[in-house]
C-alpha cells in the first residue's frame, strides 16, 4: 500500500533520513520505533509531504506522492495526526472534527463518521463546544485522532500518541488503535513507547540517527537481544 | 485638517450634475463647531473609527496568518483611493449613472466593488512577489520588503500622477440632520452602515465558511491546518484579497469624507489603524474592529474636549495605558495561553 524506497531528507544541510526504506502493506499496523532524534517524525513528515525528500520516492496505492504538498497527500486519504496532537486550540472540539473532514464532499459518510467518532470517545461528545485548547492532554491525543478519523483515512499515521499521558490513558489509545485497525484502516505507529508498540504492531522497523537499523514482525522485535537492551530497558 | 477645495470638481468631472456641496461636507467633518455635544463627537468619532477599523482588519488578518507587520498596507487606503476616484469620475461620463437616484446608487456601488478588488489583487501581487519568497527567510527580511513595497508605490501615486492633493467629488447631495444636538451628515451616515455591514459581512464569513474556518484554522496551526488539507498558500492569497480590498474601501471612505487625497494619504491612518489592531489585540478580528472604534472615538473626544492639537497625543496616551494593563490587547490572548 505505501512504499518509502530509500529516502533522503534534509534540514538544511544536515542528512536527517539517510536512505529510509519502509513498506506497508494493508491492514497492518507498522511501528516505527527509535530513540528521540532517529528521525521518526521526520520520515512521517516527509510521507504527509511537510518535509520532501531530496533523493527517493514515495509511493502510495502505486502513485507517486512524494514532492506533492501536503494538502494534496491528505487529499490521497493518508493522514498524519502530528506529534503534539496540533488540534486547533481555538476552535471548538466539534470545529476541530469538522477540520478533520475538510476536504470531503460526502456529507453523509461525514455524518457517519461523526458519529462514530463520538461513540469511541464519549469523552468528547460531551465537550462538543468546548474550545480545544482547554481540554486535558489525554481528551487533546483522543480529539486529534478522532480528528484525523473525520478525514476517512486510508493509511493513518499516528506520531507518538502516547507522548505525556498517564498509564491508564496509554492503554485507551493503544486499545483505540487495535479497534480503527480492526476496524480496516491501515496504520503506521511512531512511538518512543517501544515495548507497547511491538506488542501491538504486526511488523516493526527500529529507526537509528537516520537509518533503519533492524525490522521484523513485532513478535521477532520483542525477542531481539538489541532492541531489549536499547528500547525495552532491560539489562 | 485641510479643507477640501471643490471649486474644480466640475472640471474634474465633465458631466457632473451641479451636486458638488462642499459646504454640506464640512458640515459634518471631524472638527465640529458643536464642542458642547457629546453625540457629535461620538459620530464623528464612529466614522473615523470605522475607517481605522476597516484598515486594522488588513494588519490583524496578515498578522493573523503569517505573524506579519504588513508594512505596505497603509499604500492600500492610498490605492483604493485612487482607484475609487478614478473608477468614478470614468463611470461619471456615462451619462446614465447620474441621471437618477438608483442609478448614482449604483455608480457608487460599482465604484467601490472595481476599487475593492483591483485594491484586492494588488495585494494578492504584492505577497506572491515580494512576501512569498522571503517566507522562509528571517523575520526582518518580509519587513524590509514590506517597507520597499510601500515606497514603491507611494512614489508610483507621487510620480505617475500627482504630488498634490486631489479633489475627491461627492455625487450626491449630503444633508445634515440635528439630532439631539448634534449635526449628523448622511456622508457619516453612509460611512458607519457600510463600514458596519463589511465587518459583518467578514465576520461571517470567517466564523462560518468553510474557506473562513479554514483561515482561522491556519491562523492557529498552520502545519496542523495543511495536515487537514488545507492549500496553505490559497489561504495566503485570500488573506492578502480581503485585507487589501477593506483597506481600500476605507481609503475611498476617507476622500469621500474629507474631499480629497493625496499620494501619502495612507501614512498616518496606517500608523493609527496598526495602533488600533495592537490595542484590540493582533490577530483577533473583532479586536481591530473594537480597537479601530475606540481609537477614532478616543481621537474625537479628545479633539472636543481637551485640543485639537493634542488629540492623537491624548488618544495614544491612552491606549498606552490600556496596553500596560493587557499586554495582548483588549480581545487577544494573553501570552501565557498562545503556546
Ligand atoms: N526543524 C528542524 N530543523 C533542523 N533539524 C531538525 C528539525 N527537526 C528535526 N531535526 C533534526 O532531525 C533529526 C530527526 O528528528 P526527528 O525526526 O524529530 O526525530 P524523532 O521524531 O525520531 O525524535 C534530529 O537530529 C533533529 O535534531
Ligand atoms: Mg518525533
């Protein structure tokens, strides 16, 4: 379904992905795993078309994506929900969905997906015309990925949905994640948040200042003596 | 204030109906000789303040946007002037727009939508060519570029066509009616409607368009905006249409008003409706409306009650204090909550 063939990008003069090589097949889920700075934002954003790739393509569904701005890629159905969750802080939560569907023209399946959106996260139902800046972090994480669910995505691309929540509220998005992919979207994880990651993807790349260092079916992933030392914290 | 001369309006526009009231104008211009009355002053105060208004919308929606000092936009008061005087005077020829009520009605509308748009593209030209390029470079550079760009087109008024003032004709009779008190000319009748129906016209259109949802959108996150789908660089463009196009409206506003304009026009009524979007917060729209009201009322007040001399330093006095109790403006957020 997405084919990343040996990306190149740059922050100027300096190689942030040198040489990035992903595949996702549909109705995975895929983890991208790496300490801070591998370089795990960097590739999704040059997949939604933030960032573009000096060298290498980007295929999507057999076209070419790469170089394309980003409205157009969201326009492809691959949706990124950025690190930081990025919701709209003075738009009202229901404003902040409504975004999430911005470039679809099918108002009953926008319907439709509004309201099952508000049946996975109740929570927001009942802050529907609370402004998004004022909610907690983990109603903010549930928001942007309702968010990017109003866009009818076909490969989601979720950047460290964990970051800075409680425990409890990690187990919801990761049992969130399960259901949308149950559910039949494809997705692509990035996580700092190794061991629950692996343990939820069905294949996994280990990314390194840049590079992929290792990749293997989450199970294999768990098992590997490195990614136990590095990423699992065991000794 | 220099008052208007229209001993030459009908030279200026051949077939001009004997319409040209210049003693109606004065009338109802900013320094009243009724001092006792505070309704004067406070609609002498609202036509002033809508046409600050209408100017700090440009500065709010480009700062809004593109965290911006759009320096060159004081130029479009000035453009939309010169488009309006010399859309009318062209449509003045043809004989059927003075030749009754509705038709003169629409001489003027068509007047401000020509001027409003050609006021609009300039602005979309003006970021495309001389903002777009430098987005990425820093800060300073826009500004610069900014400033050059105004110059540039004063200089163009200057040159190209005059370095004096020029009489700006009004084609309709302006009467005066006493209320309470107070001499209220249709002119800032007209003023304070129109200006008023524009911002709601924007208001609406940004709370509850799709494309309006879009610019706020951008104005919050602009990365998160384009993750949506958003063309970020159409919401640009728009941006730089609207702005520009309201400025030029009140640059019309303003030859209307006081009768004529001149190539440097915009300078001081930039300066003040920059003010007057700073005080209602930047970036907020309903703020530079509030804040442009405020400053002309401010302005008026001050020039009744205090000195004429002394009311810009009175207005800016006073908005000074209001900026040391809220820093981000009457309507904006405070710093601490825009992280
Ligand atoms: N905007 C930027 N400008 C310059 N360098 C950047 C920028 N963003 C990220 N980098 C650098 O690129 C590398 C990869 O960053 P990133 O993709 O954000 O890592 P990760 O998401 O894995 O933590 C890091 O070395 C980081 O310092
Ligand atoms: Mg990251």
């Amino acid at each position: 379904m997405l084919r990343v063939d040996n990306i190149h990008t740059f922050y100027g003069k300096i190689e942030a992905l040198k040489g990035i090589s992903i595949e996702v097949n549909e109705g995975e889920i895929v983890t991208l795993i790496g300490a801070n700075g591998a370089g795990k934002s960097t590739t999704l954003k040059t997949i939604s078309g933030q960032l573009h790739p000096l060298h290498g393509t980007i295929e999507f569904l057999g076209e070419t994506i790469s170089g394309m701005p980003s409205h157009n890629v969201t326009a492809k159905q691959v949706i990124q929900v950025p690190e930081g969750r990025r919701i709209f802080p003075q738009m009202t939560v229901r404003e902040n969905l409504d975004m999430g569907a911005f470039l679809r023209t099918d108002k009953d399946g926008v319907a439709e997906d509004m309201k099952k959106v508000l049946e996975l996260f109740p929570r927001l139902r009942e802050r529907l015309s609370q402004k998004g800046g004022t909610l907690s972090g983990g109603e903010q994480q549930m928001l942007a990925i309702a968010r990017g669910m109003m866009a009818s995505p076909k490969l989601l691309m979720l950047d460290e949905p964990s970051m800075g929540l409680a425990p409890v509220i990690v187990d919801v998005i990761f049992e969130t994640i399960k259901r949308l992919n149950e559910a039949g979207i494809t997705i692509l994880l990035v996580e700092q948040n190794a061991a629950m990651a692996l343990q939820t993807a069905h294949r996994g790349y280990v990314l390194e200042t840049g590079s992929i260092a290792l990749q293997g079916s989450g199970a294999e992933l768990l098992r590997n003596e490195q990614v136990r030392k590095t990423y699992l914290g065991e000794v | 204030m220099s008052h208007p001369d229209f001993s030459d309006c009908r030279v200026l526009i051949d077939p001009a109906p004997p319409r040209c009231h210049a003693s109606h104008i004065t009338d109802g211009a900013l320094v009243s000789v009724e001092f006792g009355i505070i309704g004067q002053q406070l609609v002498n105060g609202l036509t002033l303040g809508g046409m600050y208004a209408l100017l700090a919308l440009g500065y709010t929606l480009v700062y809004g946007i593109l965290l911006m000092i759009n320096f060159a936009h004081a130029e479009m008061f000035m453009f939309g002037a010169y488009v309006g005087l010399f859309t009318l005077q062209g449509l003045a020829q043809i004989e059927f727009f003075t030749s009754s009520g509705p038709a003169l009605l629409l001489l003027y509308l068509l007047t401000f939508l020509i001027a409003m748009v050609a006021t609009g593209i300039l602005g979309v030209i003006i970021e495309r060519f001389a903002y777009r390029p430098l987005r990425h470079a820093p800060r300073l550079a826009p500004l610069i570029s900014a400033i050059g760009v105004s110059l540039f087109l004063q200089n163009a008024a200057l040159l190209w066509i005059s370095s004096r003032s020029i009489p700006f004709p009004v084609l309709f009779e302006v009467r005066t009616f006493r209320v309470a008190g107070a001499n209220i000319s249709s002119m800032q009748i007209l003023i304070i409607v129109t200006t008023i129906v524009l911002m709601l016209i924007l208001d609406t259109f940004v709370s509850r368009t799709r494309l309006g949802r879009a610019m706020r959108a951008t104005s919050q996150d602009r990365d998160a905006a384009g993750l949506m789908g958003v063309d970020i660089n159409r919401v640009i463009a728009l941006t730089f249409f609207i702005g520009p196009a309201l400025g030029g409206a009140a640059g019309i506003f303003s030859g209307m008003y006081y009768g004529n304009i001149k190539y440097n026009m915009g300078f001081i009524p930039g300066i003040k409706s920059f003010t007057a979007a700073v005080i209602g917060g930047i970036g907020n729209l309903r703020g530079a409306m509030l804040g442009g009201f405020l400053l002309g009322l401010l302005e008026s007040l001050a020039a009744a009650y205090i000195s004429t001399g002394y009311k810009d330093v009175i207005a800016f006095g006073i908005l000074i204090v209001v900026l040391i109790f809220k820093p981000g403006g009457l309507l904006g957020e405070s710093v601490t909550e825009k992280v």
